[in-house]
C-alpha cells in the first residue's frame, strides 16, 4: 500500500536553515529538533554510573505482539543491522514508564548529536570491536604463545581504547547525566590500581618481547635456533652493491609469505625453541595471561553495548533528515492525555519511498480533553493503516526514548499498547474469523487500563454492516469508558460520532479528481457517501449518467 507522501518544500527550507544554523555536516548528525528548550549545563556533581541507557535498564528478548502490526519489527531491524554482535534489539523492547527516565535518554541523545563526541564514541567502539576480533583470533588458535601473544593485543588494545575515550571525553561539553556520570567514572577507573596496573605490565611485556632476537641454523631436516652473537645484516649493502649491474625487469626469486596467523608445527617448534632462549620473557607472558583472563571492566563493556541503541538510531534516521524530513524529542506526559504531533510519518514506509525515490507525506494530528478516540474512515488505500502505525510507531518510539517523526510532537507515555489488525483465520484454532477477532479484543480490554493505547484496524469485516456497527459501538464504547487512547480505523461511518469522546478523521481525495488520493488525514465528519458518489461517477454510474444514457 502507497499510503504516504511528500513533506512540503517550505519545511524542507526550514530544516535546511535550521542544519546550518545547528552546525550539521555530511558525516554527522543533524540535530533532532527540541519539542523542549535544551536545559543549559547542569551543575551535576560526581554520581556512581549505572548504565548510559538509565538505571538497571529493563530488556525484554521477546518482540512485542505489536511489532508486527505496526512494522516496528522492521524498523528495528534497519537500526540493528550490522550490529548484531551487540544484541540491542531487546532495548528497543522495554518502554520506560517515567518521564525522568524518558528525558534521561533524550540528554545522552543530544550529547551524541555533537561532532566531538559522537565521533569519541565512534573510535571507542571501533578499537573496542577490533579488540574482540583479537579475543576471537586467540580462541581459534592452538599454539600456546601465539594465543597468549593474542591476548596482550587484546588487553592493549582495550587499555587504549579506556583512556582515549577518557581523553577525549574530559575535554568535551557533556550536558548529559549519562554522559557525565561516565565521564567521573572513567576518571577514577583509569587511575586506579587495577587499570594502571594492566596497563604498565602490558607495556613492560611488550619492551621485553622487543628484545627477542634469534638465529636459526638450517641443515637437512634439523633445525638449531640460537641467540643472535656477531652476525650482522648484509642485506641492504648486497643490493647497494649489484645496483649498477641491474638491466631492466628481471624474473623475481623472492618467497612471499602467507598472510595468516595459523602456525604449522614447524614454526610452533621454531617458536617453542625461543621461549627456551628467553624464559623470563614467556614466562612473565603466561602468568599475565592467567591473571588477566578477566581483565575487562563489565562497566567498559556494558558502555560499548548500550551506546549502539543510541549511535544505531541516529545513523539509521540521518538518511530521513538528508531527505528533508523532521524529527523532535517529543513532550510526555503520563497524565495528560491532550496529545499532539505536526508532520510525523510513518518511519517504516518513508525508509521504503525514500529508496523509491517517491515523495512522502506527512500529517497531523491532535486530542483535545476529553477526546481520546480516533475513528479514522475514508476511501481504501487511502493513508488510514499508515495513519494508525504511525501513530503506534511515535508513541512506542518515544516511549524507548528515540526522537520521534516529525518536527513537534506532544504524546502519552502509555503502560501498555495493543493492536489488532486484520489476521488471516487460524484454522488450529477452529474458531470463525469473527469470532477470533471478538476474543482477541476482549482479551486485550480485560488487561487495558486507562493508560493503555488500543490501535484496531479494520475489525469485524467478516460480518454484516448491522453486526460490524452493533459490535463497533460496544468496542468503542468499552474503550470511551475506560478513557484509554485509542486510534479506530474502520468502515463503519457511525462510530465516528459516537459521544463526545470521539474524533472524526477522514483520509481525503483530490479536489479534482475525486478518486485520486492525497494520502492527507484531516479532521471533519465521516461522510462514506462522497467517495460513493465519486466511484460511480467514474464508471458513470451516476444518477445523471444513468440518465443521460437512458435517453440516448
């Protein structure tokens, strides 16, 4: 289904002033819009920090029902992709349920939309990801030293890593509590015992390793390996020497070695030799090795994770904002239920447009107490389900804390979401389609409360008009009373007028050409027949029509 389009050229121009005024470059960040003024510089004293995602993150493994519905499933999948090794998707699972936390998120998002520090990130989780690749070589390995050499890499590499990100952190202008929470614990981490104790004997292993030198005697099959005495290296003054008699290309007998770490075993004996040569030093290596097998910090390494769910989100929605599209950190409210958003869109349709080169729409919305019901109708394939996933997709978003669609947004902080569109019927469960879609919604409103979200999409269409109208009014009527949030969308033009609680939207048609879509959804009474009219007009079909060819 085409259902979303075009945003208007005035706020592209905008968006294009507002980048350049932000500072934004290619390769970086454009700066999600405040829906809130930016708090200036907290004065935040040293704190102990938990994680860069809040206190004791919740994570869910299992995808949320309404993933599937609302196309979440594939959104996610966009922001993860190529991250896999960091397992995030289960932090794009867990709504939070406070506003603090909320805005908590927000402030680490707004940190990272600095060129500094997103680029510190960028080159911590770059030597954090070649340090596992170093761990990862050492495992596949057999040889003894050669793992153990592996490792002292690996351990490097990450005390490299700690104190750049240390570095480059204490000179930025964090305003995050996150971010600076961090920042005062790598602070003490790099100067403690611990750290700078890996850190000295990793470098003491190195200087002795640089002092290995040996000789190897090659006669038939026996090899003798010893330490270097008075040989001395001819090689450059040899070629310095034959350089005059050179004449032009000639056959090259030079051996080109093999570009792998895996040992054969005459190289692992070769190698076995030294160590005999040098005990001290391979010695000193394996005792570091067995002491340090846990040398990474779970604070470091829960960093290195969590900063994906914001890095991998910014990423993915910079292509939407070279596009000319918006995006804000959105009001939330667990109270106040009088919810806004101007110019969100559907992020899982606009990603597909946009790779289609095809222009987007973008729509409005608003409730006003004590409205909290949207009953949306209109022609088919006219923007009604894209409608009800975008305004799924904007609550859950902001619910994980993510800058939403759109360049202002005011919404709910929901406890639970349910939806429930249209399914094939289940024939295990010997049931009608009616009747799956009846136990369906009376499961979800026995667990909704007055904080939940309920989002249907085209229920009750294997039934007639009169039972579709009978069943819709309980429905909706059972949702007004409870005072959940609700987005209805359905063909049954009666329920849009239903009582003071619901509000009418209709997905409008050229003015023109009255078949033709717009694929905008507006605010005015159901009027089913207009499209009726439209239709028959079309296939002239028309009371005039009829009229006329009768005549002829």
């Amino acid at each position: 289904m085409n259902d979303g389009r075009q945003i208007s050229g005035q706020s592209a121009s905008v968006d294009e002033r507002e980048a350049k005024r932000n500072g934004a470059s290619p390769g970086r960040p454009i700066p999600a819009k405040d829906t809130e003024a930016r708090p200036p510089h907290p004065k935040l004293g040293p704190k102990v920090f938990q994680s860069i995602l809040g206190e004791a993150p919740e994570e869910i493994p299992e995808t949320p029902a309404c993933f599937g519905d609302l196309n979440l499933d594939q959104i996610i999948a966009a922001v993860t992709a190529g991250r896999e090794e960091y397992e995030s998707r289960p932090f794009f699972h867990a709504s939070l349920h406070t506003v603090d936390a909320v805005h908590y998120r927000h402030e680490v998002f707004r940190d990272l939309e600095s060129e500094t520090v997103f680029e510190c990130v960028a080159e911590f989780t770059r030597k954090m990801r070649q340090m596992r690749e170093q761990i990862t070589k050492s495992g596949k390995l057999y040889y003894k030293y050669q793992k153990e050499r592996l490792l002292l890499d690996a351990v490097s590499t990450y005390c490299e890593a700690v104190a750049c990100v240390a570095r480059d952190l204490g000179t930025a202008d964090l305003r995050s509590r996150g971010f600076v929470a961090f920042r005062e614990f790598l602070a003490g981490y790099i100067d403690s015992a611990s750290f700078t104790s890996l850190r000295d004997e990793a470098k003491a292993l190195y200087d002795g390793l640089s002092t290995v030198k040996y000789c190897m005697n090659i006669k038939g099959t026996r090899i003798r390996v010893r330490k270097p005495e008075s040989e001395i290296d001819y090689s450059a003054e040899v070629e310095r020497t034959f350089e005059k008699f050179k004449r032009g290309a000639v056959k090259s007998y030079l051996v080109e070695f093999r570009d792998s770490l895996d040992m054969n075993h005459i190289e692992a004996a070769v190698l076995y030799l030294v160590a005999k040569l040098y005990p001290n030093v391979f010695i000193a290596l394996s005792d570091f090795c067995a002491r340090n097998a846990a040398y990474l910090d779970p604070k470091v390494s829960a960093f290195d994770r969590e900063v994906q769910f914001y890095v991998g989100y910014l990423q993915y929605i910079e292509r939407f904002k070279q596009a000319g599209l918006s995006f804000c950190y959105p009001r939330l409210s667990i109270t106040d239920k009088a919810i806004r958003s101007v110019d969100g869109f559907d992020l899982a349709l606009a990603g597909k447009l946009i790779a289609e080169n095809t222009s987007i729409v973008c729509n409005d919305f608003h409730l006003q107490n004590p409205e909290c019901i949207f009953v949306v109708t209109g022609p088919n394939q006219g923007g009604k389900t894209t409608f009800a996933r975008t305004f799924g997709q904007l609550h859950f978003l902001a619910s994980v804390g993510c800058p939403v669609p759109g360049r202002e947004a005011s919404l709910f902080l929901f406890d639970k979401l349910f939806t429930h569109f249209e399914k094939e019927e289940d024939i295990h469960t010997q049931h009608g389609k009616l009747e799956e879609d009846l136990i369906r919604i009376h499961d979800s409103l026995g667990r909704a409360t007055p904080n939940s979200i309920v989002i249907m999409n085209e229920i009750f269409t294997s039934t007639t008009l009169h039972d579709a109208l009978f069943l819709g009014k309980k429905v909706v009527g059972s949702i007004a009373a409870l005072d959940a949030l609700c987005v209805c969308v359905t063909f049954v033009d009666e329920l849009a007028s239903l009582n003071e609680k619901t509000v009418s939207l209709v997905s409008t048609v050229g003015t023109a050409n009255s078949t033709e879509r717009t694929y905008k959804i507006v605010r005015k009474p159901a009027d089913g027949r207009a499209y009726a009219m439209a239709i028959a007009r079309r296939h002239r079909l028309a009371y005039d029509d009829l009229k006329e060819r009768l005549r002829t």
